[in-house]
C-alpha cells in the first residue's frame, strides 16, 4: 500500500513538474513577443530576415520619431527666426553568409507625409497696369507667359505686360493679403521654397568635428542641391543657402538630398533617395554596417509669411523599404 502511494505522490510531482515548466515556456514566449512588438511598435522599427543555407541576414529599420511642426503666434513671428525639428534613423544590416565580397542590399529612402497645410507666399507686389495692351490675351498658363503672371483678387491669373508693370517695393505688400488689399495692385506669386526637408547621412571620410563641420553643399531657392557652388561665397551670390556638414555624437553627417514639400499635401510620400546600398561582411565588423540618417523639416521664416502661414501644421516621418531584385 505504502509503495503504491509513493508511484502516486511521484506521479503528481512529475505531472505538476511538467505542467510548470510548459506554463513557464508559454509565460517566457508570450512575454518576448510582447517586448518584440511592444518595441517594434513603439519605435516603427521593423526586423526583416532573410536565410539561405550559408547564412542569414537582418535589416534593421529604425526610422525615428515624427517630425512635427506648428506655426503659431507664440514661435512664428517677424524676427522669431525659421522653424525646425529634427530626428535621427539608422539602417542596421548584419549578415552571417561567408561570402567573400560580402551580401549587399539595396534600398530606398522617402518622406511620409502625413499632415501638411503651408503654403506658399512668396511674390512679388506690382502696380496694375491699364490700358490696351496690359494684359496678354490668348495665355492661360504661367509657363507660357512671357511678362507678369499675376492675380488682382487673388484666385483668377493673367499674364500682363511685362514692361508696363511696376514692382512695389515696400515692405508693407510684401505678402499677397496687403497686396491685393489695394485695387491697384497685382500679385505674381513665386515658389520659392519655405517648407524644405534635408536628409543627411553619416559620412566615414570625417573623423573629427573641425573637419567634418568646414565642408558644406549648396542649395538653391528651389531647395535643389548645387554641385556647380562650392564655397559659402559662390552660393550666396547665387542668392543660395549653404548648408554644413553636422557632428552629432562623434557622427559627421553630410547632405544628401534636400527637397522643397511646401505644397506636398497629406498622404503623400516624397522620394528622397531611390536606392542606397548597404554591403556587411561577415569577417568585417562582425558582419555588420550601419547607415545613420538626420531628416531635418525646416520652415523658413521670410518676414512676409507669418499672416498667411499662422496656425499650420506638417508632420511626417522617414520611411525605408528594401528593393528586391529579380
């Protein structure tokens, strides 16, 4: 009897054993896939693996926070200076194929945009021309005006003579609201870029903040980079901004594009680069490089925007995606 109720006492303690450690495995995996996806999502990283039978390979995405700008009267104002936010992403690409070239990826880069308002208001003021002659008949599109490309009420445009317009040069109706606030004026639009995105990436030829921060690019009114300008002195007389390398965390980032999203709308993605590579070799670093990028969204303040820009609002963030080949 003894005998047989210790087979039964050990019995339990098997099952019970059993019933522990399966309990504990579903409480371990569970809690890892929680953490996974809790931080997968939490940061919009995302893992993406790929095995053949040498190896593997993981490309990492993480993309940063949003980037968030608001324009109001409390930090948009004449003299407050432009508006800026920034965010760091990296592309992480780690392999373990013994390859002796190494395993390259391709892939691209883009902005998603998700909310964005702003618009344009750079221009210029003229006196309305009257008389025969004053506007030419017959042209309904700006590209195919050859005098002034302008609007006395802000909605309807004309191509009016060129020689008989008279640009306004007061600061007053430096903006299209006090423009056509007189009956004698019209308004020729121009878009010039004042909501710009710089995306810069780490560049290894810097090791050193004074090196890294004395070279810098070019852009122009476009916010489209100019190779042709090499020097602070070429570009502003090209009426151009020259834009720095940045140090951040012993990193040295160089542009390398740059985009004007001022009448990007919602729901759009704005490719900023079409294909990057990334190439890791397994007796190289541990098989492993890494990309560093630094979007910045800028809203440049030109002293005539705050009226029609007051109380906008942009956010985006930077997106990867792998390019498969055939």
């Amino acid at each position: 009897m003894k005998e047989k109720e210790y087979k039964d006492n050990r019995g339990n303690v098997v099952l019970l054993t059993v019933i522990a450690i399966v309990t504990m495995v579903i409480v371990l995996v569970g809690a890892t896939f929680a953490y996974l996806a809790s931080n997968i999502e939490g940061s919009k990283s995302a893992n993406i693996n790929a095995t053949t039978n040498a190896g593997s390979d993981l490309f990492l995405i993480t993309p940063g926070v949003d980037l968030s700008l608001t324009a109001n009267e409390n930090n948009f104002y004449d003299g407050a200076g432009s508006l800026s936010v920034n965010s760091t992403a990296t592309i992480l690409f780690q392999t373990t194929n013994t390859v002796a070239e190494g395993v390259t990826k391709d892939y691209e880069v883009k902005l998603e945009i998700g909310t964005n308002n702003f618009e344009y208001t750079s221009g210029q003021c003229y006196s309305k021309p009257t008389g025969t002659g004053s506007i030419i008949d017959g042209v309904s599109r700006k590209e195919n005006c050859s005098g002034v490309w302008a609007t006395a009420n802000g909605t309807d445009y004309s191509c009016y003579n060129g020689s008989m317009t008279t640009p306004i040069v007061s600061d007053t109706y430096s903006n299209q609201l006090s423009c056509l606030s007189r009956s004698a004026y019209i308004w020729a639009p121009e878009e010039i870029a004042e909501l710009v995105v710089d995306l810069y990436r780490d560049d290894p030829t810097y090791t050193d903040q004074a090196s890294c921060t004395a070279v810098g690019v070019c852009v122009n009114e476009r916010r489209e980079i100019d190779t042709s300008k090499t020097s602070f002195s070429s570009c502003s007389q090209a009426d151009g901004t020259w834009l720095l390398n940045k140090w951040e965390d012993d990193i040295c980032y160089h542009l390398v594009a740059a985009k004007d999203v001022t009448k990007a709308a919602g729901d759009t993605d704005v490719q900023l680069i079409d294909s990057v590579s990334i190439n890791a070799k397994s007796t190289v670093n541990g098989g492993t490089t890494t990309h560093y990028y630094k979007p910045e969204v800028t809203f440049v303040n030109f002293a005539h925007n705050q009226i029609i820009n007051g109380q906008k609002n942009f956010n985006a963030r930077l997106t990867f995606a792998l390019i498969e080949t055939p």
